[in-house]
C-alpha cells in the first residue's frame, strides 16, 4: 500500500510555500492518495490508547491546549512534565492507558506502513528539505484528539522546532463546519504580550482541516497560528496526526532521540 501522493508531492515548488504570508505556510487536499486517507481515517488509533490533558501549564502564560495526546515510541510530556497516572486516578471519559505513548507494533497495520513510508520515502524527505530548508534534522510523531470545548491558543512553536507537517482525519460526514476546528493563521499582530488572543492579529485566515486536508508550515518568528474553542457535540473529536520536525542542534536540555522514532534527514549545508 502507498500512502503519499508522490504526483502531489512532487509537482509542488518550494516558491508556492517560502513566499507564503505571514509565513511559509500551505494547505493540500491531495497530500495523501484518497484510499490511504480512508484507510487511515478508518483505523485511525482507538481512544483507548491516548492520555488525557488538561490544564497542563504553557509558556508565556498561555492556556493549556487540552485534548487526547498519543506519542509514537515516547513522550515529551512524560520526560519534561508529569509522571504517568495511576490507573485509579483515570475517571470515566480518560479511557486511555496511562503514558499515551504506542510502539510500531501497538499500532494498526495501515499506521505502521505510513509511519514506516515518511521515515523512509526519499520522495518526501527531499520535500521536506526543500520546504524547511533547515539542515539535519530529527523527526517524531504524535497523535491528537480535541474534544468539545478544546483550543489552541495562539502561540508560535519551540525555538527547536523547524516545522510541522500536521495530517488531519476528519471527513463532512463526521465534522460540522459549525464545530469549528479550522486552524487559523495569523498575522499582523497588534500587542506585544506573548499569550495574544484571535482578535489581538489584524489578519486571520481560516483554513479547512476535513476530506483529506494537510497543513504545512514553517516555523518562523511570525509562524503565529491557533484553533478557536471547539463546539462540537459529546464524542465527535477533531483528529490529527503531527509529523515534528526538530533542528539536529537542538538544546542540549532536549530529550534524546528514541529507540527509532527520530531519523536525521541527511543534508550538508
């Protein structure tokens, strides 16, 4: 089974994303072939398996991004800022494991081949090391499920973090526009405070997260960007599956790399 559209990926230039504003950033509809998007949307990874978080402290004062967080091989939050529960202290709606953190083999057979064809597809390396035109770089993989009421607040990523490349799996049969959800791009910001709000940019763009839709992004000083509250009804989540790209030069504070969830895209500069 083959997962990425390489006709997509390849017809892509790297003009269409580095002029983008207010920084490089671009939506695809055709990221991945339409039969691997419903073969992933179909199996994407059970409840069961993720934690959940919510009021986890941010920087700058933000507020925390609750939802459903699963790692692929491990955690950042387990490392950096909590232990595992108990299982005692899981209350009804937490139905996941303790870590929410799933190996290669924990994972249904269609997520296994497309983590193992982004790892390995000389193909979307090469896109990548185009896109972000970062030098080495360390990747990894996290899943997430917002529920009603969950946000992102605006923000701009870690220092350490090059870009995102951020696959959604929700279809119109499954999301309501009127839930909200779109990640919003943000521009021209008008206070100077770190923890801004929506209203606090001049420009918001919308843009759609259902039917195969993936978004890309660069991070830059101004890679601003957010999710409104969700207004979705009891069990409907918003789903999407994070691939991280992290500098190789990363702080020497920063977790090291996992057992093979992280490969280095190689490339001299």
């Amino acid at each position: 089974m083959r997962y990425l559209n390489e006709q997509t990926i390849q017809a892509f230039s790297a003009g269409q994303f580095q002029h983008r504003k207010p920084f490089p950033w671009f939506a695809f509809d055709t990221f991945l072939r339409p039969d691997a998007f419903q073969l992933l949307h179909t199996q994407f990874p059970a409840l069961s398996l993720f934690e959940t978080h919510r009021g986890i402290e941010r920087a700058n004062r933000q507020r925390p991004h609750d939802r459903y967080y699963l790692a692929f091989e491990r955690s950042i939050y387990r490392d950096d800022m909590q232990p595992a529960r108990p299982a005692a202290a899981l209350t009804a709606t937490d139905t996941a494991g303790r870590d929410g953190v799933v190996d290669l083999p924990d994972l249904p057979l269609p997520w296994q081949e497309f983590i193992e064809e982004l790892r390995t597809s000389a193909v979307y390396l090469d896109f990548i090391d185009r896109m972000l035109e970062s030098g080495p770089l360390t990747v990894r993989f996290a899943w997430h499920m917002g529920f009603s009421g969950s946000e992102v607040s605006p923000h701009r990523d870690s220092e350490k973090k090059a870009g995102t490349h951020i696959f959604y799996f929700n279809t119109s049969e499954d999301w309501e526009r009127e839930w909200g959800g779109a990640i919003l791009v943000l521009g021209n910001k008008r206070v100077k405070r770190k923890n801004p709000d929506v209203a606090d940019f001049g420009d918001v763009e919308a843009v759609d997260i259902r039917n195969n839709r993936s978004f890309l992004f660069k991070n830059t000083s101004d890679a601003w960007h957010g999710v409104e509250p969700l207004q979705s009804p009891g069990g409907q989540f918003r789903r999407l599956f994070n691939v991280i790209f992290e500098r190789q030069d990363a702080p020497v504070s920063a977790p090291p790399p996992s057992k093979g969830g992280l490969f280095r895209l190689l490339r001299a500069r």
